[in-house]
C-alpha cells in the first residue's frame, strides 16, 4: 500500500461486544453472515482493504490465518484515509463504486450511525464514538448515507443469514446463466445455482432452489444422498455428507451431515454424523458427536429466551436452537435446549442435558460441570487444527489463556 491509500477499520461498539460466545476469541467483523464475515462484506462493497479491528482488551491476542489483527487505535495511521465502520453495518451491494470524498463525514447505514470517514491527517473519532456511535454522532457533520441494516442482536446472524444470501446472490450473480446441474443430480426450481471451481457433486443428490438460490464455492464437494434447499451459500472446501439441509450459511472447510436448518456454521467445524441441528449458530473448530442434537422450539410454542451478558433476552423468535462458541466439542447424544449458549473451549458429554448458558472451559456431563485445564485444552486445539493445517498462533494462545484465567478467577469473561 503506498501511504495515501484508503484503508478500512472495523469497529466492534458496545452493541456487537455482547455477541456472545462468539465475542469472546473473535471481533464481530470475523462472523459470517449471508455470503461473507461482515468484514469481508464491507471490503468488497468499499473496496478497501482491511487494516484490522478496533476490539476491546480482552481480544489484544486475536489473529487468524484469513483475517486481519487486533488493533491499537493509536496504531491506525493517521497520513492515510481511513473507513471507521461499525462490525454490525451491513452495507447494501452499491450500483457504482461508493464515493467517500474528501472531508471528515458522519457514515450512515440503513438510517443509523455506523462509522466515520476520516480523510489523510484528519483526526480520527474519539473513544465515545467508536464506543456508541449513535449516541455519540456529532452535530453538523457532513453525511455519507448508503443503504443497508445494522444489525442489533446475536440472533439476528441467525435468523437473518440465509435471506442475506438471497440477497448476496441476487447483486452479485445477475447475470448468471440459467441453472442447470450435472447428469444424476437433481435440480429443482429455478432460483441461481452458482457453482464455483471444481465443486463435485455426486449422482442423487438433490438441488432445490425454490425457495431461493444455492451458491457453492470452489471445492465445495456434495455426496450422494444430499438434499440442499436454498437459500444456502457453502464455502470453499465444504463437505455436504448425506442428510436434509436447508437455509444453511456455512463457511470453509466444514462437514455437515443430517438434519441441518437454518444455521449457520462459521468455518473449520464438523457435524460429521446424524442428529438435528437447527436455527443454530457454530463458531470455529466445533465437532459435534454423533447424535448431538438441539431444540428449537418450545413444547407450549412460546418466544424463546437467550442469555446475554446483559441478562435473559426474549428473542420474539419461535425458533431458536444454540449459540456455540469457538473450540467447542459434544460427546455423542449430546442434547441442547431452546435457546442454549456455549461459551468457547468447552466439552460437553454424557446423557444429562447442560444448562442454558454454559460458563468457557467447561468440561462435563448436565449441570456437573468442573473448569477445563487450559494447557491440555491448548493441546487438544493445536492437535486439531494442525489437522487442517492451520496454526494455532501464540496470539490466540495468549488470548485463550486469558479467558481460561478469567474463568478460574471467578471473573466475568
């Protein structure tokens, strides 16, 4: 980059900091909602590249093989132009290329404050902004409005996910061809089917874009016995092994099978085996074992209720199965309630039902659940993600560590 060019700084505010489990190993711009991490997803809209993400303390040690860094806000330059944009913006697709201009402006999204166009050698916004930018938008500012949504809540990435696809697919594949599939699949509906390099899919199995468009990245591989409703966006290196999935948002280098729907699963996880899964979201380096299911819906079909750092949150949703943080592993018949949240670096097993909320590193069966020894955790999860040759980084060790430590000192994570 020469020192004039435009970078983007994403933002997690006060609002995306209670997206827990997730929040706690990773910047809310590193979840993938629709076709792309809201981060990824305001890269390609503004084209500009990502200098990092503006996090709370407890994440300093954050860094990924497919992501940018933790940042210092001192360390953001200050002699380039610079895009201070909130992690829950979702950016509309633009028509033409976003003009940002060259004074200090207030940026809007979807009607809502969302960052701060900073020009070369003009200041960047304050703590209080970057802590709360509604409340804290100056006055007489000038505005840049684009259209999109902020997203407010954590199931938001879950309810919403698979329209955003149909939305993703929609700007970006107008001009695709009419769908069509290879002899012995089976494509119903005539919604977009985007197939990128070198996707393999097996004769029986089952496309069916009814009810919106199916986009399968590069390597993406579907065995037999597949159904796949739309809308549903896969990514790269994903295995669909055999079952019924439908509304599904999956990233890289997963496996899926049975009865998955209307979840989303973030990247490197496993749901190798039968069970049900669904209105769920995953984290990274989850494996769930065989059977492991979850409920999504009440017996009196009544709204569902979420732990939040906050305190209990009515969903106003009928269906909502489990949030599952990063790291997490189930033995085999594992069952999660309505509405059960996992922080990260636990193991759960046995034929007891967990609690609700269950506390990071936690190790056990039901309620008996005693704290995970770090160090023999960080080996485990260097153990599994050398499987898929990534490196588990002395950052994120650092970073685990503290969370582990936090745990055991009787802090709120």
């Amino acid at each position: 980059m020469t020192v004039e060019t435009p970078v983007l700084v994403v933002f997690d505010d006060r609002t995306a900091r209670a997206w827990r489990p997730f929040t706690l190993t990773r910047p809310a711009g590193e979840l993938l909602f629709g076709g792309f991490t809201l981060r990824a997803r305001a890269e390609r809209v503004f084209g500009l590249p990502c200098l990092g993400h503006i996090v709370p303390g407890g994440l300093d040690g954050f860094e990924e093989h497919d992501a940018p860094p933790a940042l210092d806000p001192a360390a953001v330059p200050v002699d380039r132009p610079r895009l201070f944009l909130s992690s829950r913006a979702v950016p509309a697709w633009p028509v033409e290329p976003p003009v940002l201009g060259d004074e200090p402006a207030l940026v809007v999204v979807g009607g809502e404050p969302a960052g701060w166009w900073a020009p070369a050698r003009s200041p960047a916004p304050d703590a209080s902004f970057l802590e709360d930018p509604q409340q804290h938008a100056p006055d007489g500012m000038a505005v840049l409005r684009f259209e999109g949504l902020m997203l407010r809540h954590v199931w938001e990435l879950v309810v919403r996910s698979s329209g955003q696809v149909a939305r993703d697919v929609a700007a970006l594949f107008a001009d695709a061809p009419a769908p069509s599939a290879p002899a012995g699949v089976h494509l119903i509906g005539d919604d977009a089917l985007i197939l990128g390099a070198d996707v393999q899919l097996e004769p029986g199995v089952v496309l069916d874009t009814r009810e919106g468009p199916i986009w399968l990245e590069s390597g993406v591989r579907v065995r037999s016995f597949t159904r796949l409703c739309g809308p549903a966006y896969i990514g790269r290196d994903s295995v669909l092994e055999g079952g019924s999935l439908s509304g599904v948002t999956v990233g890289p280098v997963c496996h899926l099978h049975g009865e998955v729907e209307e979840t989303v699963v973030l990247g490197y996880s496993n749901k190798h085996h039968e069970g049900f899964l669904g209105h769920a979201y995953l984290g990274r380096w989850v494996n769930l074992g065989a059977f492991t299911t979850n409920s999504n819906l009440k017996n009196n079909y009544d709204t569902i209720d979420l732990w939040t750092p906050d305190g209990p949150r009515d969903t106003g949703e009928l269906k909502m199965g489990c949030l599952i943080g990063d790291h997490v592993k189930t033995g085999i018949g594992t069952l999660l309630n309505t509405g059960t949240v996992v922080e990260a670096a636990c193991n759960l097993f046995g034929n007891e039902m967990p609690p609700k909320y269950v506390a990071p590193f936690s190790w056990g069966t039901g309620s008996a659940l005693v704290e995970y020894d770090c160090e023999r955790f960080l080996q485990m999860a260097e153990t599994a993600m050398s499987r898929r040759n990534v490196t588990l980084t002395d950052g994120l060790k650092r970073l685990l560590r503290a969370v582990a430590a936090a745990r055991a000192n009787g802090a709120r994570p």
